[in-house]
C-alpha cells in the first residue's frame, strides 16, 4: 500500500512540476544502492528509497508559478518554497507512517553545519536517512537540467558536493563519493 502511495504522490508533484519528471525515480533507485553500499539494513533502505521518493511531496502547496519560475527566486518566494518540508511532514501526519520515512520529508533541507532549514538542526541531531537523502537529493538536482541551470556530469557533481562538504554529513558524502562512480552516477 505504501509503494502505491509514494507513486501517486510522486506523479502528482512532477505533473505540477515537469522539470522533477523522474527526479523522484531516480533518487529511489539511487537511495537503494547508497543504502546497500553503507550496509543499512533491508528495512532502512526500503525506508529511504521511499522517503527519498516523496521527499518534496509538500511541494502540492506551493505555487506552480513559483515552482516553474525560470529565474532566480526571490526572497519572499524562497521564504515560501522552504515551507514544503514542514507542509509535507504535516500532510504525512495522518497516514501513520514510519516516523523515519516523515523525517526525511521534514528535514532533508537541514545542513550538516546547522545552516538549513526549517529547523535549523546540526550534525547527527539530523535523522540519518534525512542526511542520506540531502547528499542523493543535491547529487540529482546538479546532474539535471533545469530552467534556471544546465546539469553537469557526474564527476563534476561530486567536486561541487565536496566543495560545500560542510552542508553534509563527512562520512556518507565520502562514501558517496566513493559509491557514485561505480554506480555510473
Ligand atoms: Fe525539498
């Protein structure tokens, strides 16, 4: 029952947003060989490839005129588009959900060094597979093409995460980094 909800909920955000198209599957598919590579259990990977599925699931709330914008947001709209996450966690609220997989969609906008949003959390005080999907989530949006920005290559992803590594946790961004290539990532 939970596979079909993350695929009607994931449908639903890329219709509205057509630039996400396949952003969803392939954080899913990319989730699970992260979490197999880091040796998580069965259950956590299942929970993340789903988390990581339905991670901007509160995008439903925010404006397709915003969600489009093919220029840089402005302050307000930005105010705005960081109310997703705290608008999906309370969206989830009353399917009754793993609180794991409810994480990922409340923080996975949380930086490492406390600079994130929407609750400003630090180091391992963030849910693991929160900071699992930060890396997987920032890794596709820099590999894809959007209106306001051309996706580089994978090798150059890495050297951009690895640039702002005080946003991610050291250990799974080296690990990931280690992973990606061999994943032809
Ligand atoms: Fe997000």
């Amino acid at each position: 029952m939970l596979e079909k909800i993350c695929k009607f909920v994931a449908g639903i955000v890329e219709g509205r947003d057509p630039d996400l198209d396949g952003h969803h599957r392939r954080l899913g598919q990319c989730a699970r060989a992260f979490a197999r590579y880091i040796g998580c259990s069965v259950e956590e990977m299942e929970l993340l490839s789903i988390g990581a599925r339905i991670h901007d699931f509160g995008k439903l709330s925010i404006s397709e005129h915003i969600l489009n914008k093919p220029a840089r947001l402005t302050a307000s709209e930005f105010s705005l588009v960081k109310q997703h996450t705290d608008i999906g966690f309370q969206l989830l609220a009353p399917l009754d959900i793993d609180p794991r997989i409810s994480e990922i969609v409340r923080f996975h906008h949380e930086n490492f060094d406390g600079s994130g949003y929407p609750a400003g959390l630090a180091g391992t005080t963030i849910p693991f597979l929160a900071r699992m999907t930060r890396i997987l989530d920032t890794f596709d949006a820099l590999t894809t093409s959007r209106p306001y920005h051309l996706g580089v290559s994978g090798d150059e992803a890495r050297q951009l995460l690895q640039r702002e590594a005080h946003f991610y946790d050291p250990d799974l961004l080296r690990a990931f980094c280690t992973m990606a290539p061999a994943i032809g990532q």
